[in-house]
C-alpha cells in the first residue's frame, strides 16, 4: 500500500513538472497526461480514494487542453468512481462534469446513465428532492434516446419520492402514464395492474372518496381486465372502508392481501397514512358524541 502511494506521488509529482516546463505545443500535455494515469492507478491500488480521484480530475483537465472531451468526460467518471468510496459530494460534482462534456459531444445515452447514477447518489444521502431532479433529466434523455425501459425506471423512482414527499398527484400523474405506455407492449403490460395499483394507494393518501372512486372507473376502461385482479378488488375495499371511515375493514383489507402478495415498505408507509387518516377521524367523531 505505502509502496503503490510513493509510486503515485512520484508520478504526479513528474506530472506537474512537465506542465510547468517548456514544451512544443500539446506535447507536455501527452506527456502529463500519461504520468497522471499512471499515479491515479497506483493510487487505487493503495485504495487511497482521495488521491486517486484528485488525479483523475487533473488527468481530465489535460484532455480538455488537448481537445480530447470524450477522454476527458472518462476521466471525470474515473474520479467520481473513486470519490463515491470517500466523498459523495465530489463524486457528484465530478459525474457532473462528465455529463456536460459527453452532452456537448453528443453523447446522450452515456449523459444519461452518468445523471441517473448522480440521481442514485443523491438517493443514497436521501436527498429526495435532489434525487428526482436528477432522475428526471436522465428519463427525458433516455425517451429521446428511446431506450423506454431505463426511462420508466427513472420516472418510477420520480413517482416514489413524490409520494413519499407528499406530492401525490405528481406520483398518479407518472404511475398513469406509464401503465397507458405498458398497455400496448406485450412484454410491460403484465406490469400494468402494479402501476395502478400504486396509482391507486397515492389516490387514497389524497383523502378523496370521488376522487379515487373515479379513478377506478378510469382503470376499468384503460385496461378492462384490471377489474377482475387481487389489486382492483385491494383498491376497491379500501375505497369503501375509507369512505365508511372503517379502520377495522381497511385493516382487514391489507391483510388479505398482503398474505397472498407481500407489501412493499414504500405501499405499506402510504397505506399506513390512510389508516392514521381514517383513525383520526374516527377519534374525532367519538369526541363528538
């Protein structure tokens, strides 16, 4: 480990002596470019995060010089690839940059993965907020790209962190859209009755009888066979029971089904506001009479 550090010194350290030397145009910049590598890769081996993706932003900086933007984005993913081991905050600022030259380039697949992979990053700090912001650019470049399926998956996780943010129409408006695109795809359309359903259990965090009632009768008609699942008749108790203001038939309802098809946490954490809804206006009544 010292070893492979001492080795990444002395090549950064020759590195940055050919930048401050004398050389014919774009020949130290080679030349440095191939000492930095070299150190980034002694320091990955030590595992020294830190300095491994430090040197790869310097190695970036000389392909920009040098003209070499697909190089250069490469070589900001290889930093941001290190610092995700050490420094979440310089990993995304590093992915950034990758984007923007792979975008300038054309490159709109790869600038999508890379946004995606920020998007994950901000997940895993549970920056909700952030996160969808930044799945929500790499699904619009995954629908001009036409790869539908990782477009789905980023509007999905949109979906998720709306309703766990409370943004529940944005979640409807996704999950519906998305269960109309699957319809016509003979591969995606047995994942229809699961958009529904998820479209469905954010209706009923809504508080609104009509309004999920409603939206029943629209599932009924974009995908007739929706009303003979396990997830229409779920959706269709809990209208009811909520519409009774019946905690216990609600209660009743998720566990018939739950037996038969485990619940998700993210289907559980709403359904249970519904419940605590409906308790409190169960408590509210009793103080009433």
């Amino acid at each position: 480990m010292g070893d492979q550090i001492a080795r990444g010194e002395e090549f950064e350290k020759k590195a940055e002596k050919k930048l401050t030397g004398w050389g014919l145009f774009g020949s130290k910049h080679e030349d440095a470019a191939e000492l930095f590598e070299k150190s980034a890769n002694c320091y990955k081996l030590a595992k020294s995060w830190d300095q491994a993706g430090a040197v790869f932003v310097k190695l970036a900086q000389c392909h920009i010089k040098l003209d070499s933007k697909h190089e250069a984005a490469g070589s900001y993913a290889d930093a941001a690839h290190c610092y995700k081991k050490s420094n979440i905050k310089e990993a995304i600022t590093c992915l950034e940059q990758a984007v923007n030259l792979f975008m300038e380039i054309g490159r709109l697949s790869m600038s999508a993965r890379y946004y995606k992979e920020i998007a994950e990053l901000c997940e895993q700090e549970q920056s909700l907020e952030q996160a969808m912001h930044y799945y929500d650019k790499a699904a619009d470049l995954f629908q001009s790209e036409d790869v539908s399926s990782s477009a789905n998956q980023c509007k999905q996780k949109i979906a998720q962190f709306a309703a766990q943010l409370e943004h529940y129409q944005r979640a409807i408006d996704i999950y519906e859209d998305i269960a109309r695109q699957s319809l016509n795809n003979n591969l995606l359309k047995y994942g229809v009755r699961g958009h529904l359903l998820n479209a469905g259990i954010c209706q009923l965090c809504k508080n609104d009888v009509v309004a999920i009632t409603n939206a029943l009768e629209r599932y009924e008609e974009l995908d007739p066979t929706f009303s003979g699942t396990r997830e229409y008749k779920l959706l269709a108790d809990l209208a009811a029971s909520v519409d009774e203001e019946d905690v216990a038939k609600f209660t009743d309802a998720v566990k018939e089904f739950d037996s038969m098809t485990k619940l998700d946490a993210w289907k559980t954490t709403l359904l249970l506001r519904v419940k605590e809804s409906l308790k409190a206006k169960e408590m509210e009544e009793d103080d009433l009479t």
